[in-house]
C-alpha cells in the first residue's frame, strides 16, 4: 500500500479573523454580481477598494461560497485574482488554500480547465515546502462548502505537479485516484509517464504506473507505448523495449511508428548492437515505414560511435538517394567522428561539403575540429580554428573554451592554459568547473600538488565545487608521490566542504596504503567506507584482496572473496588471479591451481601473466610434470605464450634434471622466435649452481652449445655467473685482479657489463681475454676453469669461423 501524506499539523490552519459584517459581504456581493465585475474591472475595483480594511483572508471564503456566485466561473476567478493583488496577507499558500479549494469546483464544471491548470501551478510554485494542496487532495477536508476533489480535478493536479517538475508529488496524486477507483484520462497518464521516464525514475515505478492505469480503464497509444519504450531504453532493457513494440498492435490497437523504431535503433547504436539495428529497419521496411531523417542520423551516429566511418558516409549516401539532404546534425556527427578518428582532412572536406549546401558551421562544428587538432595535429592549428570562429561571428561558449584548456593541460602548457583562463574571464565568459578540474588535472598530473591546491583554492572563492572525479584524481597523484597523510587528510576533510566521497575516493588511498606496505591502515579505512555505507564494488575489493596477498595474508583474501560473495558480487578474473598470484607466492601451489580451474571453469579469460605464475609455482615445488601438463592444455587453446613462459619451465626442468626435455623446449623457444635469451642461460646456470650442481651446470652449457644455438653474449654471462657463484657456493676464494682492466670494471656487475659489450661488438677474443684476465683461482680449481675455458673457447672459435 502506498505511503499516504499525514494531515497538516494544526499550526499549517489559517489564524481565525473577526466574521465579516453581514451588509459589508452583501455588498461585496453586490458588485461582484451586477454583470460588470469582469468585463469593466478598473470601474468595479473601485467599488471594492472601499472594502478592503474590511476584508480579510478568512473572509473571502464566504463571499465565494455565496450562492448567487456559484454559476459565475469568470467573476469567481476575477475576485480571487484580485484578491491576490489587494490584500497582503491573502498570498500566503496557508491563506488562499481555502479560497482556492471553493473556486476549483465551479471552474471545473464550466470546463475551464486551463485556468484550474494555472491557478494550482502558481499556488503549487509557493507551495513547495509544505504540500498544503496535496494533503488537501488526499485528506480533503470536512466540509459542507468544499466537494471531495472530483476526477478533473486529479487530473488537472497530476498535470500541475508535473509542470512544477514535482513527478514524484504527481504520483501520490495518481495513487489516490487509484485507491478510489478513478480513471485517469489518457493524456494524464502521458504526461506523468514522460515526466517520470525524463527524470530517470525507476523503471519499475513507470511500468507499475502503466499497468494501473490499464487495469482503470486506460487504453495505451503510440505516444504511451514510445515513452515507455525510451524508459526501457535508458535502462538498457532492450528486450523489455522490443516485447512491448510487438504488444501495441495485438494488445493495444495502436501501431508503432518513426519514434518506436527510432528509440529502439538509437539504443542499439549507443550498444553497438548494429546487427541488432540492420534487422529492425528491415522490420521498419516490411511495416510500411519509411526511414526519415532521424532515422539515418541515428545509424549515422551509431557508426560514428565505433569508428565505422565508411558505414556512415554511406548511409549519408543512401540518405540522399532517399531525397532526405543532410542536415546539420548529420554533417557535425560526420565531422566529430571523423575527428575522433584522426581523419582530420577528412573532416576539413566534410566541413566544405556543408559550406557548399548553405549551412553555417556553429559551436558544435568548430569544437569538433579543435578537439581533434589538439589530438591529432597541434596546438597551434587549434588556435587558428578558434580565431576563425570568431571571425565568421561564431560565439566561442564555454565548452569550445574548455577543449582549449583541456588541450594545452594534454600538452603540458600549464602556464599558457592558466593564461587562457584569464583571457576567458576578460571576455566576458566565466570559468565553470569543468575549467577548473582540468587545471587541477593539468598539475596534479604535472606532480605540481600545490598549484593544483590553489586552483582549489581559487575555485572554492568563487562558489564552484570540485567533481568527484578531479577529487579523486588529487587522491591518486597524492597516493603516487608517497603523500599518504595528506591524502587521508583530503578523505577526513571532503564531507566538511559538501564532497560526497565515493567507492573510488576510499578505493585509492586504501590501495595507496597497501602500496606503502600499511596493511593497517588500508583495513582501518576500508571499515570507515563501509561504516559510512559506501559499498565497495568488485573493483574496490580486488584491491584489498590484492593487497593482502602481497603482504602473505593469502588466507585474509579469501576471506574478502567470501564476503564479496555474500554481498551479491560476481568476483572477476582479476579477483582469481589475485588469489593465484598470492598461493603461489606463498608457496601452496594446489590451491593456487584450484582458483585456476575455477577461472577456466567460470569461463573467466586468464592472462598470461597469471599463467606464467602458476607455472613458476609448479616448477618451484618441484611439479614440473603437472607444469608440462598444462602448459600442453594452454596451448591446446591456441592461447599466447611467451619468453617468459618457456623460460619458467626449461629452468624448472632443469631443475629436476630433465635435460633432454630441456633441450627440446629450447629447440621449440627458437622456432616460435622466443629465444633462447639471456636471462633462459643465466636462469639454467642459476638454478643448477643454487643445487650445488656445478660439474652439471658446465656439462649442459657445453650440451647447449653442441648444438650451435646458443648467443655468444648470454653465453659469456652465464658461464662466468656459473663458474664465479658456483665455486664460490663451494668455499673456494674468488681472488679478482683489477691491474689489468679498466676501474670501472672493477666490481663483478661492471665486468659482466664490459664483457657483454665486446661480445656485442663481436670482439669475443678480447672477451675471453678478460674473463681470463680478472678471474684467478686456487690451483685446486684449475681442472674447473679449463673446463669452463674450453667451453668458451669452443664457442668463440666457432664464431671466428663463421
């Protein structure tokens, strides 16, 4: 049952007043009915100013009750009107409710709705706070003079609630007429349906007001149909919209027409659903209909919206075939999306083609060519086509100069925007906040926190307000340079300056916390979000999660994911390889795999990177079979792999041994063009010397370099990291001589450095010179470095040869 207004409270009744002397109401009367009162109203207004110390709010209603005046509509509504003007007290919504509530009934039965109309939206206008006139309509007062309000009445009111933009008040009214079984007209219905669709009511509130009103007695047409039709549409219900098109011929005895089909295909090219729209003009063809102009211009915007800019010019084409010109709609969209696009000649020829057929480029079309001259070509050529524009009496308006600041803020010309601002507000145009976000933007972006703090500054002087997004754009760059404090500051001191925060603005400075390793502070703020009601979306909690698997609280994760299951969030594929990344990480490579199978299961996309990291985790515990396994079902998919990929498993192999298994994934790196690199070497020499298995990390090496595949340079870098960390591992003294080289060589990174830049060079005699030269061991450990000599020298002569 709907929710019913409560009565007006006692102190809402006018103030009782001194009856009025019985021979000064007739006389009043009197003049009021001598037949003059409103054809002669200068005459008769002097009669009655006599009357007027006489005359009172509470008074008036007895002489417009009077019965002689009952069958006189127009002199009623004259005297009201003039006692609006005359006498002071009477103007206040409490003092002329009961004046008006007498009048009504008799316009209403002389048929003078239009002046019923204007009278209850001017008391509606003053009426705003308290709803005196709804109580009245919904709890009509017990009286003998005032009738319960009858059907017209409803309806007249319905409509005046709507004027005043009051749809909400409207519908209490409509739920009144409903309860009393009244049946609204047809053109109440419209107008409350096409007021609540406007103001984005819930789809559910239309849809329950639309079936009422069929269940009273109300036969839906076009024009009902089409307004609930663009409700569905801005919802995004296209389904919804498409049943109720094929209802109104069967149900309803109306028949869709432009505006059905053209509501319907404007949803479907905002979607890019263009199939969807091909086979509903085919519907629209075989209906009867003829496509017109704002036909084409929705498809045409529709291909503009994705890029298809040949699909537009040829509906511009087929158009004109239809002997339908383009106007200057179609030539501005043409224009904009070729922009968009990058063709700017392009554009420039579509911009003559509508010279040429008399149309003046306005505001729309020049902000379209700056914009894209700012994107694709340069700020200068954007600031000639604004000159232009003046100079063709074009008035720039504060959007055209917002694509300028926001353009020399894109090229980091802070200081010439700044200035542009400045000349804006000579000429007469006020920056507005979109202005100012963009400054703010500019040199937040910029990591200049404090000039962006006095654009703030400056904007709050003048009244304006950040938007949210500027806001949280400050927290993120504040977020970035490490300035958590300030950041947690801004968050404490928005709501005192009326910023509404948002999932976003909690969301940043919480993973700003998790950023700087503050665990406890990033939960401390997520509970005063959810405290304040904000609730997080999945975005917000992949970013907790994420957090809490990179400081090993894996376990504290999954219990976010419950909770975000039990909130009714759908997790994403972000949200399972979070939880992948943070197993493996910690080690637990079968729950890692479990979160894996549940992604591949949930038919989520998994990249490549998380692949990669259950790979890693496999082969680190050991399980480089399982790891070859699904290696094999990734790839079964056709799905990308990369250097990455087999650089995991040929160290994991190597690992445990698998040498020839190695060898081919090597073999099978090369053909895809993936490598071998330096960091596949260094990872095999790496993992063998970590196990102590020196004597085998130089026997594979010299098995990689029989086959003739291996690069010189990675090769040179891993076997002096094999021999100098693996005989190190093995307590033998690395002794390094730096007389003979260069200082800057001196330390093992600057040598492995100098070595690789010869073997760039192609100077691998001199490489191996060095490498010989810095590197001296105990004589116990000669037998190795000949060994490793040999290998090198093996390589090196094979170059030489080449």
């Amino acid at each position: 049952m709907e929710a019913q207004p409560p009565p007006p409270p006692p102190s809402q009744q006018p103030p009782p007043s001194p009856p009025l002397n019985q021979s000064i109401m007739q006389n009043v009367i009197t003049v009021l009915t001598s037949g003059k009162f409103s054809s002669s109203f200068q005459t008769q207004e002097q009669q009655l100013i006599q009357y007027i110390p006489d005359l009172n709010p509470s008074s008036i209603p007895s002489i417009l009750s009077s019965p002689p005046l009952s069958s006189k509509p127009t002199t009623l509504l004259s005297f009201f009107k003039w006692c609006q003007h005359h006498l002071p007290d009477f103007t206040k919504p409490i003092n002329t409710l009961p004046s008006l509530l007498l009048i009504l009934p008799p316009l209403i039965r002389f048929r003078k709705l239009p002046e019923v109309k204007s009278l209850l939206v001017s008391f509606i206008s003053k009426d705003k706070s308290n709803h005196l006139l709804l109580n009245s309509l919904i709890h009509p007062p017990k009286s003998n003079l005032v009738p319960p309000p009858c059907v017209s009445l409803l309806d007249t009111a319905i409509g005046a609630y709507v004027q005043e933009n009051e749809p909400d008040i409207a519908l209490q009214v409509f739920d009144k007429m409903k309860r009393d079984g009244h049946c609204p007209n047809l053109r109440t219905c419209n107008t409350l349906l096409a007021s609540l669709v406007s103001k984005s009511s819930s789809i559910s509130i239309c849809e329950s007001v639309f079936r009422e009103a069929i269940k009273l007695g109300v036969v839906p047409d076009t024009f009902t149909c089409n307004i609930m039709i663009k409700g569905y549409c801005s919802k995004s219900k296209l389904k919804d919209a498409m049943e109720l098109k094929m209802r109104m011929g069967d149900e309803f005895g109306c028949c869709p027409d432009n505006v059905t089909y053209n509501t319907i295909l404007s949803a479907y090219c905002e979607k890019g659903l263009l199939d969807e729209a091909r086979d509903l003009l085919l519907d629209m063809k075989e209906k009867g209909l003829s496509p017109d102009r704002c036909t084409f211009n929705t498809l045409i915007s529709g291909f503009c919206g994705i890029g298809w800019m040949k699909d537009a010019a040829d509906t511009v084409d087929l158009m004109i075939r239809g002997n339908l010109a383009p106007d200057e709609f179609t030539y501005n969209t043409l224009i904009s999306g070729l922009c968009k696009e990058g063709k700017i000649d392009k554009a420039f020829r579509v911009l003559d083609q509508m010279k040429n057929m008399k149309f003046t480029p306005d505001a729309v079309t020049y902000c379209s060519l700056i914009k894209g001259c700012f994107k694709w070509r340069t700020s200068s050529e954007a600031i000639k086509l604004f000159e232009e524009m003046g100079n063709k009496g074009v008035k720039p308006n504060i959007y055209t100069h917002n694509i300028i600041v926001q353009g020399l803020c894109r090229e980091e010309k802070l200081e010439e925007a700044r200035e542009w601002v400045r000349k804006m507000e000579e000429s007469g145009v006020s920056p507005d906040c979109v202005t100012y976000n963009t400054l703010i933007n500019g040199y937040s972006k910029a990591g200049d926190i404090w000039e962006a703090y006095g654009v703030i500054d400056e904007m709050l002087l003048k009244g304006l307000k950040l938007d949210i997004f500027t806001l949280n754009n400050v927290l993120r760059i504040l977020c970035n340079e490490g300035k958590l404090k300030e950041a947690y500051e801004l968050v404490c001191r928005a709501p005192e300056k009326g910023y509404d925060l948002d999932e976003v603005s909690y969301g940043t400075v919480i993973k700003g916390y998790f950023k700087g390793d503050d665990v406890d502070n990033a939960l401390k703020l997520w509970d005063e979000m959810k405290k304040k009601e904000i609730h997080p979306g999945v975005v917000t909690y992949n970013v907790v999660i994420g957090g809490l698997c990179k400081a090993g609280k894996t376990e504290e994760a999954v219990t976010k994911l419950n909770e975000l299951l039990d909130s009714g969030l759908v997790p994403d594929e972000v949200t399972y390889s979070t939880l992948i990344h943070g197993y493996c990480k910690g080690g637990d490579v079968e729950k890692a795999l479990r979160f894996y199978f549940k992604i591949v299961s949930g038919s989520f996309k998994t990249d490549l990177s998380t692949f990669n990291m259950l790979l890693h985790g496999l082969c680190k515990a050991e399980k480089v079979d399982k790891a070859i396994k699904l290696f094999h079902a990734w790839f079964a998919k056709e799905k990308v792999v990369d250097a990455i990929t087999y650089n995991t498993l040929i160290v994991g192999l190597c690992r445990g041994g698998k040498y020839e298994d190695m060898l081919d994934f090597l073999s099978e790196m090369e053909e895809k063009k993936l490598g071998p690199d330096g960091y596949t070497y260094k990872g095999i020499a790496r993992t063998l010397v970590e196990y102590g298995r020196t004597d085998e990390a130089l026997d594979c090496l010299s098995k990689i370099n029989e086959t003739g595949k291996i690069p010189y340079r990675a090769c040179f870098a891993a076997l002096e990291e094999t021999i100098s960390q693996g005989l190190q591992k093995e307590n033998y003294q690395v002794v390094v001589a730096c007389d003979s080289v260069d200082q800057d060589c001196s330390s093992d990174t600057t040598r492995s450095e100098h070595i690789d830049e010869l073997c760039k060079e192609g100077d691998f005699k001199e490489a191996n010179c060095v490498l010989e030269e810095v590197t001296i061991y105990e004589p116990s450990r000669e037998g190795k470095l000949k060994d490793a000599n040999c290998v090198l020298e093996e390589m090196t002569n094979k170059v030489l040869s080449t």
